[in-house]
C-alpha cells in the first residue's frame, strides 16, 4: 500500500541520522496517513490522507 496522501500527494522523505561520530544511517520520515470517511461529489469515500490536509480542512469529513 503507498505511503502517499491521497489529497495533497505528500510521501516519505528520506535523510541520514547523523551520530556524535559523523556516521550516517539512512532513515525514512513518513506523512502521518489516516483513514478517513470523506465526502466527495456527493458520494462516501474511504481515503488514506495525512493530518495536515484534515487539520487545513482540506477534505469534508462524514458526520
């Protein structure tokens, strides 16, 4: 399953951890995804979107 908001198309980002040594570890930072019940053209949808876009109010949740 992809690691990608739905809305807004944000996905994982990759970087180095870097230690005290100067070694560096590639690590992976992941969008903070939930599953949602939304409105979309009129119909109920379950999407997988980050918690930016549901804060920004970005997608119309179901009550």
């Amino acid at each position: 399953m992809s690691q990608r908001c739905e809305i807004c198309g944000k996905g994982p980002k990759s970087g180095n951890i870097v230690s005290h040594a100067n070694n560096r570890t590639r690590t992976r930072q992941r969008p903070n995804l939930q599953r949602v019940h939304i409105v979309e053209n009129g119909r109920r949808l379950t999407r997988r979107v980050c918690t930016q876009c549901i804060k920004a109010g970005r997608v119309t949740k179901v009550a």
